[in-house]
C-alpha cells in the first residue's frame, strides 16, 4: 500500500511541474496574482490529515492552498505554511 502511495505522490509530483510550466494565473480584486490551480481542503479533517495533504501538496509544487475558517482547519494548514509560528 506505502508503494503504491508513493507512486501516486510521484506521478502527481510530475503532473503538478509540468502544469506549472503552463499555469494559469488569477489577477485578485486588490491586484494580487496568485495560481489558479490549488489546492481546497474544504473536506480534510483537522490535525494530522490536513496537515500531511498540504505538506504533500507543497513538495509537488503546489503554491495555492485554498482554506477558510469555516472549514475549521485553517491551523492545521498554518502549521505547514508557518512552522515557525505554531511550533
């Protein structure tokens, strides 16, 4: 199983570089630019699988990490974006 995992962080891993040489990019009201591809972790329960998914999700690449307080895991998220802040 920890195999095939790991294939499927390594072919994502890939998928995500070769998206970023295309990426598209959204222009927001305030005139900040940020990638239109992310990741959303509406569904991702607190702690340690939020945790892991964005971990995971930055060393492939990934530079946009969609959160909001109402999904109640935004310090979960924090402690991978912030380390320094939570630990």
């Amino acid at each position: 199983m920890k195999k095939i995992l790991l294939s499927l962080v390594a072919l994502l891993s890939v998928t995500v570089m070769e998206a970023q040489k295309n990426q598209t990019f959204l222009t927001l009201n305030n005139g900040v630019v940020i990638p239109q591809f992310g990741l959303g972790v509406y569904s991702i329960p607190a702690g340690e699988a939020t945790y892991n998914s964005v971990l995971t999700a930055l060393k492939a690449g990934y530079r946009h990490i969609d959160t909001a307080h109402a999904y109640q895991n935004e310090r979960s998220v924090g402690q991978v974006m912030f380390p320094l802040r939570y630990n």
